[in-house]
C-alpha cells in the first residue's frame, strides 16, 4: 500500500486481512467482516471476550496501519465526565477573572463568554476523538468498558450514536467525520442493550491450534518449531480445565518468548515449572499446573504430538 493511501480504509474483507496482516495481526474472516463493516458503516464496533484474546490490539493495529492517531480511553469504576470527556482549566479562568476586574472591565456576559472559550477547554479522550481531522479521524478506543458504571455507559450513548458531545457552557461539540470506534468488554458485567445496539457485535474467542501456531511464528520468530507446537498444544489443553483463568493468546506469546529466551528447545516439567508464571496469573493455578497435573498434560501433549508425526 502506497503511502499516501495508508489512511484510506480497505474495501474488502480480503483487504482487511491483508491490512492487519501488514502489523502481525492475524484476523479470522468473521473478525475481518465485521472490522470491515464497521470502517464501511461508519458505526462503532463492539468486541467481547475474555482477557488476552487480543480485543484491544485490534484498536492498536487499525491505528497503526491506517496511520491514524490512537486515542485510548481506559475505563475503571468511578470514571467520570471531567476525567473521559472535558473539563475547565480552572486555575485559568480564575487568573483571567482577576486580570479582567483589575483592568475595570465590567462586562459580565462578555467575561463568561471568554472564560468559558475554547482555549479554557481542556480535552479528555472522548473530546479528543470527536476533533480529529477530516480524512484522517483517529481510532478511538474505548478499553475495558465493563470496568464502569451504567451511568458513564448512559453517557456515551449521545457520543456513539450521534458521534458528538454536549457541552453545557459551550455548546455542542460534533465530529466532522466520525473517529474509528473500538469498544472492548471483558464481561465482568453485562453491558446494556441500548450501547450494543449502537454498535457493530463480534465476540473474540480464543484462537484455535493451527491459527495460534501461526501467530507464535509470526510474532516470536525465534521459538523453534517443536517448541512452538508443543506450547500451542499445552496452552490448548490447559484452557480445557477449569482454571481461575485461562491463558490468553498474550500469555502465550509471553511463555514462548520467555522460553525462547532462555534457549529452551523442547518443553520438560522443570521448565514449566520454573516459568508458569508466564503463563498463569493466579497462584491457585500455578499451584496446581506446578505439580502433578502438569506433567500429565505435558505427557499427553508429546504422545499426541508424536502420533500427529507419526
């Protein structure tokens, strides 16, 4: 893709697959429909799954490949409006207060409206994403929106829907052209309907053996081949038990990057052991992987490995 045309959005699926492509991002067909429908609609897209599964480096490729600004918001419980959105420059407007009574000025309408002007409004991630220019709108990327309260969420119904922000003291903030949304979701709790229905819907499930296999190629070159795939079938196996929390698509490029590191060529039970905490985050899993359940899983996985082989 020529430079001057990296911000221009693909017109394919196909040309989505390849775009992510282009940044080690490899994209399933439903992922890439989706993508593409959303840059195609102009509409929000709403990506759920658990953690790792690579929900937000969907936000951090489009950014980087389209060479448009990445504006991230990072929900958490408790954000609010002055913290996501806007607020005054206080200390400001008060300097300005003082300097215009000191100079006689008595023109009140006048002063709200200079203090209350645009150079006074400092922009948060939402006001951010709503001012990008034309031809160039950034990636706005709305991370963990689970994380906040049904309030904030109520909010951000005008922002996704109408692409716009009201400003009481301002007035109505609306985008020329509207920012690449990507809202993310670890379901810890359920979003409302009314938000999902403003957006584009793809869940983001773990990959299967073959499309992770190719991912560790991609991103950790390095890792050899029989490493590689006893790591894709040990991770595989793994996420079949019932563990506090299964390993991710980045723990698993974590494992075999650490196992690349320490020039490890083949997986045995001192090095899992030694290195589970790559992998698992929790120390009831670790605990449990650690001992004998983890050299029964790595016993299956060389049996059957060896049998593919064979």
């Amino acid at each position: 893709m020529a430079e001057t045309d990296r911000t221009q959005v693909p017109r394919s699926i196909d040309g989505v697959i390849d775009l992510l492509a282009s940044e080690d991002y490899l994209a399933g067909r439903s992922l890439a429909t989706v993508i593409f429908l959303a840059l195609t609609m102009k509409r929000p897209l709403f990506l759920e799954g658990e953690a790792g599964v690579g929900k937000t480096e969907v936000a951090k490729v489009l950014a980087k490949a389209l060479d448009r600004p990445l504006i991230r918001l990072q929900c958490y419980e408790g954000l609010d409006i002055s913290s996501a959105v806007y607020e005054w420059n206080y200390p400001a407007q008060m300097l300005e207060i003082r300097l215009a009574e000191a100079a006689g000025q008595s023109d009140r309408d006048r002063l709200q409206r200079d203090i209350f002007s645009e150079r006074f409004l400092i922009r948060r991630p939402v006001l951010e994403a709503l001012c990008g220019q034309p031809g160039r709108a950034p990636v706005f990327l709305i991370d963990e929106l689970d994380r906040t309260d049904e309030a904030f969420e109520a909010f951000l119904l005008e922002v996704l829907s109408d692409f716009q922000v009201s400003v009481p003291e301002f007035g109505t903030i609306k985008a020329e052209e509207p920012p690449i949304v990507i809202v993310t979701s670890n379901r810890t709790r359920e979003v409302h309907d009314a938000l999902r229905r403003r957006c584009l819907y793809h869940w983001v499930d773990y990959p299967a053996a073959a499309e992770e296999l190719s991912i560790i190629r991609r991103k950790v070159p390095g890792c050899g081949d029989q490493l590689s795939r006893q790591i894709v079938a040990y991770v595989q196996k793994l996420r079949t038990i019932d563990l506090f929390k299964n390993p991710g698509i980045a723990e698993t490029l974590d494992w075999a990057t650490a196992l690349t590191e320490l020039d490890r060529l083949a997986l045995d039970p001192e090095t899992i052991s030694g290195t589970l905490g790559t992998l698992l985050k929790y120390q009831e899993d670790i605990a449990r992987i650690g001992g004998g359940e983890g050299q029964k899983l790595l016993s299956e996985v060389k049996a059957e490995l060896l049998s593919v082989a064979g």
